[in-house]
C-alpha cells in the first residue's frame, strides 16, 4: 500500500471522490439550511481556479493511485489562506488522515508564503471542530449557542510559532505536482 499527496487541481479526474464525498457530506448534514435562497451549494461556491497557485493550492491524499483524503486553500487576504475542502473518505475515517492532510496544507501554506490561517466549519460538524481544536486552531465563537443553531463556526492559526517549531512540516513526505 502506496500514499502520496499529489498537488493538482479540482477539475482533476482523481478528485472525483472528494468532490462527490463533500457533496454527499453537505448535502446529508445541511440540505439547505445554511443556503440563501437562490445561492449556490457551498461545493459550488468557488471557481477552481482560487485553489491554484500563487494563491491557492488544492491537494490529494492518494493511497494506490485512489483519493482518499484531501483539502484545499484560497488567499484570504495578503497574510491569511483560507482552507476549503478538508475530507477524508467516509470508510477510512479515524486512522488519523484528516490530521495527516492538515499537516499537509499547513506545511504548503507555509511554503506559499502565508503566516495565518483562517477557515469555517458547520455547526453540525463536531468531528472538524475537535479536529481543528486538537491541531492548536483557535475558535473565533462562542461555544455557549444551541448546537444546532444553523452558523458557520469559524477558526484561526498563527503559523509563525508552528514554523519555528518545525511542526508544519511534519506531513507525509514525497508530495508531488501535477
């Protein structure tokens, strides 16, 4: 058995399981109570081209040849990346891969020269709060609302105290470019 990230885009044919993971995903927790009317799906809110380079980036976790995990980033603002798209497959989930591919898109938010990151999650999406919180992530909320008042749950992380740790670089070596 075979891991690798692979840098690429969302058009590419092998983000065909992540793509339709996250819709499944957004589609079975939300429907559209987080959607505006007339608004498009949140899977849907974004051009590809935001997750390239300069940027942005878009990555894989591929596992013989197949996407099992994965996760983007778009500029926020000249400092900050934004990370979109973290998924891992619904059947290999709790082995650690979602971490693995955070790692991975700290290390290149890094690299592309960004210092904060910034990223929002659904309120009903505990197992990415517990994820982000467990990765040094700070929630810019309060956890004293309803649980399932319908709200983004946004977070932040200062990268600078991370890079001098050497703890962003700490992803699965041998990534590769499209």
């Amino acid at each position: 058995m075979s891991e690798q990230f692979l840098y690429t885009t969302p058009l590419d044919p092998l983000a065909r399981p992540l793509i339709e993971g996250l819709t499944f995903e957004y589609d079975s927790r939300y429907g559209d109570v987080l959607r505006e009317p007339g608004a498009p799906r949140e899977i849907d809110r974004y051009a590809p081209e935001v997750f390239a380079p300069p940027h942005g980036n878009f990555v894989l976790l591929l596992r013989d040849g197949v996407a099992i995990g994965g996760g983007a980033f778009m500029r926020h603002d000249e400092r900050t990346a934004e990370l979109k798209r973290v998924w891992t497959h619904g059947a290999l989930r709790r082995q650690g891969l979602a971490s693995r591919v955070l790692a991975e898109l700290e290390a290149q938010v890094l690299r592309q020269g960004y210092e904060r990151i910034y990223l929002t999650t659904g309120f009903r999406q505990p197992e990415a709060v517990g994820l982000y919180r467990s990765h040094g992530y700070t929630a810019l909320f309060t956890d004293d609302a309803d649980p399932e008042t319908p709200r983004k749950l946004p977070f932040e992380k200062h990268l600078a105290q991370w890079a001098t740790q050497g703890r962003a670089g700490a992803a699965l070596s041998g990534a590769v470019s499209r």
